[in-house]
C-alpha cells in the first residue's frame, strides 16, 4: 500500500452535504481526521453517520462539496481511495459457511494475492484477532465477538491505510465489546487510522481521539472527548444526608456561599453545580458552619452522555429546506 505524505489528514470533509429528494441526509459537514488516530463519529439513528461513511467508501457521492481520503478526491479518485480503504458495516460480511482461515483467503484472492500469499495473510490475521484455534471452523459457529472480530480482520486483508468501522460493536456483549475495542487500538499502533460510527459512549470516550457529533445530518460539536465535556458538561458536588428534615437547611447553606443547589427528595440528596474539584472545600464549610454533616459527598466530571444529551438533541440552527 503506497501511504500518504506524513502529517496530511486522513480524511478531509468539506462542506459535505447528500439530498435525496427532498431529504438532506448531510447538511454542509466539514471535518478533519489526522492520520494514526480514532476519529469517534457519534450521533442518534438516522443523523447521517452511515452517510458519510458511505460517501468516504465512495459507496454515494456527494451532492455538494468535497471529501478526500489518503489524499485522493473520493469522487474522481475513486479507484485509488478504494485501494486504500477497509470497511466493516453494521452487519456481518462473512460467509457463515466457509471456514474462517477460507473466509480470508478468498478475499486476499479477489485483492490479487497469490494462494501463497493469500493463505499466509489468513494465517498472520486469524493470529492477530485471536482466531486461530477456530481456523477450521464455519463462521456460523463463531460466537457473536469471534465473528465480528473475522469481519474486521476480513476489512483488514488489504492492509488499508484507513479503516471504517459502522458501529463495529452493535449487539455485543460487554466481553466481546472489550475484544474489538482492543483490537481497533492495536491497529492504530500499527498506523492506521480509523473512523468509528456508535451510538456507545463508553466506546467514543475510551477509544475516540477526537470526537463529531452529527445531528439531522448536520456537525453539532467538534472536539477532543475532555474539550466536550469542557464546553458542555457540567461538574457538580453532590451531598446527601441521613433524614430528609436536613435538606432544606443544606440547600440555604449552599445558596449562602454562592452556590445554585438542586434538591432531591427521593435520594435525600443535594447537587450543586461547581468549578472544579476546588469547590468540596466550600460545601464543606457551608455544611459545617450550618453544623451538618453529610452521609456521603460527591464530586463528579461531567460525561459523554452528559455532552451528547445536550447536543445530539439539539435542533440545529441552520434552515432547512422546505419538502
């Protein structure tokens, strides 16, 4: 595989948008992928992220703008993209009757390779994803992790520079996430880039470099997971206490040393919005000087879902054009 100068993007998106009819699947999305990186593309069902994953595969084109991958124009490069690009989709590529290491060697076959080559490809790829033991077996007897892991492997037969995973971990359980998620790290070290579509935000949070958020097609936020949560998220100390007659005392502690808290009868508990971690000094001493004292205090970052419930859902600004 011939590689992109160093230090150039991945995959540039630029001013991207897709109509069909009078339906704007991508509504002018731009976005940068650097290249060595996980590049996590979050959004709801039907925010567009298949999309533009298909017109960087060069599977739609777009109606408007531009998108390049390795460097090559996704629409007049086409054939040169394709050679350089995996792809694993939402839904299980492989053939459940042909034995795993034989699922490979045909794909490393129709890519050119010699049978020699194509079988010690299977053989190199089937060691990597920890396949191995299960070389001789149909696919169909593969549990749901060991086949999404020969679907990945099977994108990777090609050695791409840049690899595309369409929610890779859709319907797998916690362990078999897990397996994936160390797969897909093991290959950026490798040097290759990714571009992942989930809806997980575990996923996005523990592998994502840089995170897009799209929403009805269009970018609602750009940004490293901590900036995310920095623009949006929200820190916050939260206190409870033994009996509910406490609460209505903490709440005037905490209003008196500035703070806006928020009560919760259910949990007998009070949240208040903070700064940083600086701020457990002062609902400290607020609760002290009010002489009371807290069954547990909590001091909690903002998250991922935190960021997401605020921008995922949010109605993007832009017109839209009318049906």
């Amino acid at each position: 595989t011939q590689h992109q100068a160093a230090g150039s993007p991945a995959i540039t998106v630029d001013h991207v948008s897709v109509t069909f009819g009078a339906i704007k699947a991508l509504e002018d999305v731009t976005l940068r992928v650097g290249t060595g990186t996980i590049h996590g593309l979050l959004g709801h069902n039907g925010a567009g992220k298949t999309t533009l994953v298909n017109v960087l595969a060069t599977l739609l084109r777009p109606t408007a703008g531009v998108a390049r991958v390795a460097g090559f124009d996704v629409v007049t490069s086409a054939p040169e993209v394709r050679r350089r690009i995996g792809l694993t989709g939402q839904f299980a590529a492989v053939d459940e009757l042909l034995p795993g290491i034989d699922n490979l060697v045909l794909i490393a076959r129709l890519l050119g390779a010699s049978r020699r080559q194509a079988h010690e490809r299977a053989i190199e790829l089937l060691e990597v994803f920890d396949l191995g033991a299960a070389a001789q077996r149909p696919a169909k007897t593969y549990s749901g992790g060991m086949r999404r892991r020969l679907d990945v492997a099977a994108s990777l037969v090609g050695q791409p520079d840049v690899l595309f995973l369409d929610e890779p971990t859709s319907g797998l359980d916690p362990q078999a996430r897990r397996s994936v998620w160390e797969t897909v790290e093991r290959l950026v070290d490798h040097g290759t880039t990714v571009l992942l579509t989930t809806q997980y935000l575990d996923e996005a949070d523990r592998l994502a470099d840089a995170i897009t958020v799209l929403a009805q097609g269009r970018v609602v936020a750009n940004g490293t997971p901590a900036d995310l949560k920095t623009k949006v998220g929200q820190r916050t100390v939260t206190t409870t206490f033994g009996t509910a007659d406490e609460l209505p005392r903490a709440v005037d502690a905490l209003r008196g040393a500035g703070l806006s808290p928020v009560l919760d009868l259910a949990r007998r508990s009070v949240t208040a919005p903070v700064e940083s971690s600086r701020s457990l000094v002062t609902v400290v001493r607020a609760l002290d000087s009010a002489q009371l004292q807290a069954t547990d205090l909590r001091f909690a970052e903002p998250s991922l879902d935190d960021v997401y419930l605020a921008l995922a859902h949010a109605t993007p600004q832009a017109p839209k054009v009318a049906a």
